[in-house]
C-alpha cells in the first residue's frame, strides 16, 4: 500500500477488490467491485432521476451516473437511462479515468496520513468469495434507493467488502467522501478565526483529522454485521423505527 496513491495497473486486479476512479477533476470518486473478466458492479443514481441542481453539487452527482464514453459498448449496451445495481465492463466503469483500489485493515497513522477520505478505511474486508456473493446478489435484488448522503457507490461497496450496516437513522452512511467533507465543515465551523491565525488553522485541521477518524466505519459503534439475503428486511425494519422517532432503529 502507497500513501501517495492508490493507483493500481488493470493487470493486478483481482476479483472481490473494491475499486475507485475519481470524476471531474477529483472532486468525487465513483466506486465499485471488481467481479473478474473485467466486469465491475457498481451502484448509480437512476439516470432519469438527474435533474441538476445548479449547484456544485451537480458535479458529484453527474460523476455516479453510468459512463459508456459516448457510445454503445459491445460487451454493455447502451447504460445510460439505466440505473441502481449494475454489471459493467472495466471501461464504461472507468470512463477514461485512472484506476485505484480501496484499502481495507490500514492503520491508524495510515488512514490519518490519507487526508482525503474516501480511499482507506481501519475496517477489515472480508473473504473474496463472501464479498462477489454480496455483490452478485445485490445485482439481482438491488440496494434501496441511491442517496448521496446515506446510500451511494461507495457505501454499496464497503457493504459489500464487509457486511457492515449504521444502525443510527440519523447522520452519515459508510461513505468515507462524505464524512471528509463534514469533518471539513466541522472544523471551519467550529475553530476560532480559522482565517486568522496559524494556530486556528493547525486546530482547524486537528479537529478534521479527528472527526474523519472517529466516523470511520472501522471505528464506529453504531453499525451491526447484516447478512446480505436479510438486508431489505433489516432495511424496512430501521425504515419503520425512524418514522416512529424515539423508538431508535432495531437490529436484525
């Protein structure tokens, strides 16, 4: 593992790895697992359902769509109006972008040394065979509907990669993207003069280490193992917990 990059060549791929390639301009990274013979499974936002925002946001939530480079792939088809679950070939899931693979089990100084969230995480992954069964059965079955915030790409992956659910109805999802970013805001938020002195950046940037490591899903304690075949019982169960508020979510 290289703490400067975690590009890899296509040729040491091996299947049940969790792989990733950044979109514009490394502003968000779409995120799969690689099944063998090339093909990725990977989870994207409907394609009828983008509609923009006018926002920046448009750039990370154009990077999940299907990519299929302009054209019809011979080994896909035509992926554009699809989405959810799907199967793709190597290309269309890379999209002329670089290849990089997920680390699973790092350390604590290399996860700190990785500033960008979203590459590493402390959790362990479990066996390959056990990860291109959740993949292939959540192809077939689905993973609920796609949320940025709580349920995207590399939620879908880390989920398959280690079985691991949040159990909390409230906050982020497994997505280590999405926690630098609310680490990145909770510690401009809440450091003094974060503009003005050398000291509040260095407590700016304490605060952003600290809030991405304790969000972690190796760290967390609010997450539970949920075999993949109960995943859409345990998903209505926490469903149905939240909209009753105090009753907290259930375990399965």
């Amino acid at each position: 593992m290289e703490i400067l990059s975690n590009r890899i060549k296509r040729e040491e791929l091996k299947p049940g790895d969790h792989i990733y390639s950044w979109r514009k301009a490394y502003v968000y990274a779409h995120h799969g697992i690689y099944v063998g013979n090339g093909m990725v499974i990977h989870f994207t936002r409907e394609g009828g359902q983008e509609t923009g925002t006018g926002t920046i946001l448009d750039l990370v939530l154009i990077s999940s769509l299907p990519k299929n480079l302009g054209t019809v792939c011979e080994r896909c088809g035509d992926q554009s109006k699809r989405g959810g679950v799907m199967n793709s070939c190597l290309d269309c899931f890379l999209a002329g972008c670089s290849l990089y693979r997920f680390n699973y089990s790092v350390s604590p100084a290399f996860f700190l040394a990785k500033a960008r969230g979203g590459t590493c995480t402390l959790a362990a992954s479990d066996p390959a065979d056990i990860v291109l069964h959740r993949a292939n059965y959540l192809l077939n079955n689905g993973f609920g509907m796609y949320c940025l915030f709580k349920n995207n790409c590399e939620d879908f992956a880390i989920y398959c990669k280690t079985g691991l659910l949040v159990e909390s109805a409230f906050g982020l999802g497994r997505s280590g993207q999405m926690t630098s970013v609310a680490a990145a805001i909770n510690a401009v938020a809440y450091s003094p003069l974060p503009y003005l002195s050398t000291g509040a950046a260095l407590l700016a940037s304490s605060m952003y280490c600290i809030n991405r490591y304790v969000s972690d899903i190796g760290f967390r304690r609010d997450v539970v193992k949920i075999p993949v075949e109960l995943l859409e019982t345990c998903s209505r169960s926490n469903n149905s917990s939240s909209s009753r508020g105090s009753e907290g979510s259930k375990r399965c």
